[in-house]
C-alpha cells in the first residue's frame, strides 16, 4: 500500500475575494454525466511569499461525489518529472505517458465523506493542503508551499481537470485540460515573479498603446518567441503596441522573467 499524506483545509471566507492570475481556461459542455466541467486555472501568491494558491473553477455546481486533480511542471522541463500515479480511489487509468514535478488530487465521495488528498513532489508524498472555498460551489483550491516549487521561476501547467483523474484527451469521465474545448490563449504558464509584482496592464485586451505600474527594463515577446519590443526601460509610461499583428503578448524583465501579459486585438 502506498504511503499517503492528506490534509483537509477549511480556508477562511476571504479566500475567494483574492485576485487570482489565470493561466488556462476551457469551454463549457464537455464536461461528463458523473463529472465536473472544467472552466479555469488560476494562480496566487500570499502576502508573505511562501504559498502559492492555485484555484480550480468549473462551469457547473460540484456533484455528491467529485473530485479534482493537477499535474504542474516546475522546472521548466515537462520531461523530467515523475509519471503520474494514479489516484487511490480513480476509476480511471491514469496519461501514464505524462510526467508532472507536481501532482495533486482531492476527492470525496461515500467512502470519503470529508475532503480526502493526495500529493505527489517528484514521485514522492508531500504536504500540500485542499480546501473547497466555502463562498462557491465551482471551485477547489490547492496550497502549494513555494519551497516545494524548487529555485525555477516559471510554473507550467500540464493539465487539470475537475474529476476524478488525469486521463488521456477525450478518454474516461474527466474534463481534461487541454482538450479539443481547451479556449484559452493564454500561454499556459506562469512566473513567481509575475505573482509578486501583480502588474497591472491596462487596457487588456489592447488596440494602440498599454500602461504599466512598472519601473525598469521590460520587453515584449510574442508567444512563438518572436521578439518585438527589445528591452528598454520604462517609467510608468505607455507603451506602443499599435504595431503588433492581434494575438498574445508576454512583458518580460531585461532578463527573461515573465512580468506579465496581454492580448492586442
């Protein structure tokens, strides 16, 4: 039998009026008769640094039995994490191809009638806490202490699904993102560095020009790679991005670290 760690977490109320900064979201109506229909997934830091909050929000009202689960490269290197384990309760066989340096899962059910979790750290049980935000019924929220994260700046989501467990595309009774009703256009990752400074973009989405509450180097990145503003320092000033085809932007400091992002229309 395979050693687990568990924690149930009832978070305070204020929890849910947090500004989170999503990174995916997904149409609504693929979601399973027994599922849930995975909506976003969306990141936070504490005011002291040394949590992550990741929240996952669904389009539709949790079920009697429901469950929700992770999958996170941290490292910048999807390829050398742990497989996936399946979940102790899942039905389903897990993307065994898939490897994650984070994997996380929160069910409960008949057998389980209080929050029951799951979490793996490179293949290994860790101490990541669940709650259920008590202001909704859409969404599950993981605790993720940033020393667990390791030294990477850049946290990529793998996939995430409100049910029961990671399974290939299309396949089993979860909502796993990305699927073919994978909406979002937002690159799908997201930097400790963004989460610090909470830059503020306006307007978003741009047609002319965006102003920043950010002093120092910044350059602006298509998602290919493609470099279209090369780094130069910024005083609160606008920025012109009436040159810019529509499409999705990263802001990044003089020295790669993702600040923020935005879409030109």
């Amino acid at each position: 039998m395979k050693k687990l760690i568990t924690h149930c977490l009832i978070l305070p109320l204020a929890m849910s009026a947090q500004t989170y900064t999503n990174i995916a979201t997904d149409k609504t109506g693929d979601d399973h008769a027994f599922g849930l229909d995975s909506k976003s997934l969306g990141f936070r830091l504490n005011s002291t640094n040394d949590t992550l909050f990741v929240k996952i929000d669904h389009h539709n009202t949790r079920h009697k039995d429901f469950g929700y689960a992770l999958a996170l490269d941290t490292n910048n290197n999807p390829a050398d994490g742990a497989a996936i384990p399946q979940a102790n309760l899942a039905s389903q066989t897990p993307n065994t191809s898939m490897k994650a340096d984070i994997m996380l899962y929160a069910y409960q059910n008949s057998i389980f009638p209080t929050v029951y979790t799951e979490s793996y750290v490179n293949g290994s049980p860790a101490n990541i806490m669940f709650t259920l935000d008590t202001n909704s019924s859409t969404c599950g929220i993981f605790a993720i202490p940033v020393s667990e994260i390791g030294s990477s700046p850049v946290i990529n989501m793998l996939a995430f699904t409100g049910s029961f467990d990671i399974s290939p595309a299309g396949a089993g009774p979860s909502d796993v993102m990305p699927d073919s009703n994978y909406g979002s256009a937002i690159p799908a990752s997201v930097s400790l560095a963004e989460l610090k400074h909470d830059m503020s973009i306006f307007p978003n989405p741009a047609t002319n020009s965006i102003e920043l509450n950010y002093n120092g180097a910044i350059q602006i990145v298509g998602v290919s790679g493609k470099v279209w503003l090369n780094p130069i320092s910024r005083q609160n000033e606008a920025v012109d991005v009436s040159h810019l085809p529509p499409g999705s932007y990263l802001l990044l400091d003089d020295s790669g670290i993702k600040l923020g992002q935005f879409q030109k229309k």
